[in-house]
C-alpha cells in the first residue's frame, strides 16, 4: 500500500518548502495532499503553487479563500477544481488517511 503525506498549509510563507516536500515525497512514489487555509490561501495566487499541479492532491479552505479577499478568483488556482473549494471536513479527512502529516 503506497504511504500518504498529508500537508497542512496555515501561513502564507514557506511556500517553496511546500513544494519541494511535495516534489521527494512524490518522487517517493508516496501519495500527498495538500491543504491551504488561513493566510495559506494566499499562496495559490503565487506563480510557484502551480509546481504542486500532479504532485499532489490540492485542496483549499473556501471559507478561507473568500474571508483573504480572492472570492471570484477560484479559475486562478491551478490544479485546484470547483470541488477541491472545501471545508475543513477536508482537512479532517486528509489527517485520518494521511501516514504523516505536516504543518505550515
């Protein structure tokens, strides 16, 4: 069974650490998921957040994305879909399936 990394992403910093943890543990053959919420929404308008497009499962806090001002933005997010706009159920059922879990 491949292992999981689950990501949780509350800061708008450490983006590239991100990235590059998503790009091993992918390289890895492990499965990874991210999860942006807070301030951390604010990255998915950074030209860096589109590295994580095939690396990783991309999910952010929709409640999130519209309380830092990016509602009417969401086509802007790449490889993010109109269902990966979640709740923080998301984030919850990330943590249960994830082998390890990170956060920012």
């Amino acid at each position: 069974m491949t292992q999981s990394l689950g990501i949780l992403v509350s800061t708008d910093k450490h983006l590239h650490h991100v990235v590059n943890l998503a790009k091993a543990a992918h390289e890895k053959g492990k499965s990874v998921s991210v999860f942006f919420t807070g301030s951390g929404v604010r990255l998915s308008m950074q030209p860096q957040f589109k590295e994580l497009v095939g690396k990783a499962k991309l999910a952010v806090c929709d409640v999130s994305f519209r309380a830092n001002g990016l509602h009417g933005r969401e086509d802007e997010v790449p490889g993010v879909g109109f269902k990966d706009f979640a709740t923080q159920a998301k984030n919850a059922e990330m943590l249960a399936q994830s082998d390890r879990y990170l956060v920012f």
